[in-house]
C-alpha cells in the first residue's frame, strides 16, 4: 500500500521552504510533485485530475512508498477536486496535511505578498475587505480549507499551527512528522524563503503597482480579486527586481516616494481579539482531526503601514514613475529578451 499526502500548504506557513528541503532529500522510495512540476494554475476550476491521477498510477507502477503533491493553491481547490485523490483511498493510504497561521501575523504577511506581486491597496483597506469576506473565502476563514478537505473524503487531516511550530523546533521538523516522512529532512537547505520585504519597501513596490495598473487600465488590486472572486485567473508580476533598480536610478524619485509614504504613515495592532469568530469556527471543524485549539499563545503585531492611495500621488510624480518603469523594462528588452516578453505584456 502506498501513502499519498496531500501538503495544501496555506500562503504564508513556510511552504516554500519545505518544498526546497523535499526537493533537496533525493530519496527513491518518496515522489514529490511541488509548484515546479504541478500541472496546476490558480484557478480552483482548472485543477488538472487526469495529471493528478496519472503521476499517482505511475507511483504504483514504479513502486514509490511516499507519493507528496505540495502546492499552497490546494487549499483553495474545491471537494469535487480534491475528490481525484480520495479515489484511491481504497487502495492507498491518503492524509491531507494544512498549516495554518495566526492571522495577526498571517495578513500582514499576506497582504506585503500580494503587493509584491500585484496589489496596491494600503493595508488598512486591505483590512476592511477581509472583514467582509463575503461569500466566506478559504483563504481568510480557514474552517473552510478542513470542511472542504472532509467534503472531499479525506479521514486522515493533519491540522498544524506556524505559530506553534516555529517555537518550538521549526516547521520544517514539524512538517517532516505531519507526512510522516522517515528520512531527516536537509534543515540547511530548506530555510524561509520568501520572506517579506521591509515596510517601506513593500510600501513602494505597491505603489508602483498602482501607477503601471493605472497606465494599462487595470484592476489597482487584482490579485486580491481574485482570492475573493473564489480563484478567477488574473496572472500576477513579480516587479521587485525592477523597482528596487528605479529606485537606485533615480534618487529624486526615491527620495519624493519615500518622504510621502512616512508622512503618512501610522501604527496598526492586531489584536487576537479581533479574530475570535474565526478562530472559533476553526476550533470547531478541526476539533475532531486534533483535540486541542489550534493556536495556543498568539503574538499581537503592531506595525507602521501607509495609508496612501495611488490617487494620493500628484499627477506628474506619477508620470515620472511610469516614465522611470517603462525605461527600466526598455534596458530588461534589450539585456534579456525572455524577461523582456514575459513583462512587456504589463507594461
């Protein structure tokens, strides 16, 4: 009998550092299929079963002991999707393994990926549309990602807490005994990494976003769109690399951008209080996978976040800034034409 575990991440729980450390172990008898294998997009509606089933019948046929599908966009796919691996559950033993995080730490940390990746939104207005969520999305109320996850058929759910685990050991370890996995894994390999930028900076990059969506008459915060339209495909752009180069280029710039983003900055406490429902309707669905609550001692985060909208911005320093962006994507055209495709449709 083979074991096939399911590894539904979520964002923000050290999933790209277990991926590496998977990736790193090399071991014949354990199959990994992570981001950069997985016939997979974002949108919950594409999720591709016949490659699912296919990679799994050609672990049966090759005799793997330990087959792990690893991928943070499985938390958001629904039970009929899910439902492709729970098929074997009669010849195969199956576990969906969740982390989850506070969301103290969780939404800051999930709103300074989304901006560096798409979105412009300042994080208080991202805050507001997180207390709608409404239809109730998985990637917010996380009783979801285990309701689903049960819907689809899965008996064996392995419910951990980031929090917890990163005080006590790492998540990587704890990772490694949620799949059950019997060789160490390469810690020194396998450390964070996509850790978010600093406050200013992510600050800036948002921004950005603001003024090259502005320019191409785009959704000024698509990807978070997308979370709350349940997974419609928008692609996202990862600019860092370039505005941290325009930012160096022109100091002028740098230094108006910055001047405006601490003027109108101001602190933001998270307090666990303010997730209570939350909390308590995942204390409820995840009583019977694990007896204790979740989350034990929470860290309250307090941090400095701009309020400032891409209409804040004068109209010409905003034109200064997509005058500066489109240069810096001319000299990416011409040092690098494969980047310069992939961006020129964004620019």
């Amino acid at each position: 009998m083979m074991k096939i575990v399911v590894h539904a991440g979520m964002h923000k729980t050290g999933t790209t550092a277990f991926q590496a450390a998977l990736k790193s172990q090399k071991s014949p008898q354990v199959r990994t299929f992570g981001p950069d294998t997985f016939r997979f997009t974002v949108n919950s509606d594409r999720f591709d079963q016949r490659w699912v089933r296919d990679k799994i019948e050609g672990a049966e046929r090759d005799g793997i002991e330990t087959v792990i599908f690893s991928h943070e966009e499985l938390s958001l796919v629904n039970a009929d999707g899910l439902a492709v691996f729970t098929g074997f559950a009669s010849r195969h033993e199956l576990k969906y393994v969740v982390t989850f995080r506070h969301w103290c730490s969780y939404l800051p940390s999930r709103w300074s990926q989304n901006c560096k990746r798409l979105d412009s939104q300042p994080f208080k207005s991202f805050l507001e549309r997180v207390d709608q969520n409404t239809p109730r999305r998985a990637w917010v109320d996380f009783s979801e990602v285990v309701s689903t996850a049960e819907r689809a058929g899965f008996d064996g759910i392995s419910i951990l807490s980031y929090d917890d685990a990163v005080k006590s050991g790492g998540i990587i370890p704890a990772l490694q005994a949620a799949c059950d996995l019997p060789a160490r894994l390469n810690a020194a390999k396998s450390t964070q990494r996509n850790t978010s930028p600093e406050w200013l900076r992510v600050e800036v990059i948002r921004l950005f976003n603001g003024v090259r969506s502005e320019r191409k008459n785009q959704h000024l915060n698509g990807l978070q769109e997308r979370l709350e339209n349940g997974g419609t495909g928008i692609p996202c752009l990862d600019q860092v690399k370039s505005v941290d180069r325009v930012m160096d280029a022109n100091p002028n710039v740098a230094a108006e951008l910055h001047g405006l983003i601490e003027d109108s900055a101001e602190t933001i406490t998270l307090e666990r209080s303010r997730f209570t429902d939350l909390e308590q309707r995942l204390n409820q669905v995840a009583a019977k996978f694990r007896p204790e609550p979740v989350f034990s001692e929470v860290d309250e985060k307090a941090r400095k976040y701009s309020a400032l909208y891409i209409s804040d911005l004068p109209a010409a320093f905003r034109r200064d800034i997509w005058v500066a962006l489109r240069k810096d994507l001319n000299r990416d055209m011409f040092t690098n034409s494969a980047v310069g495709r992939r961006l020129s449709r964004w620019f």
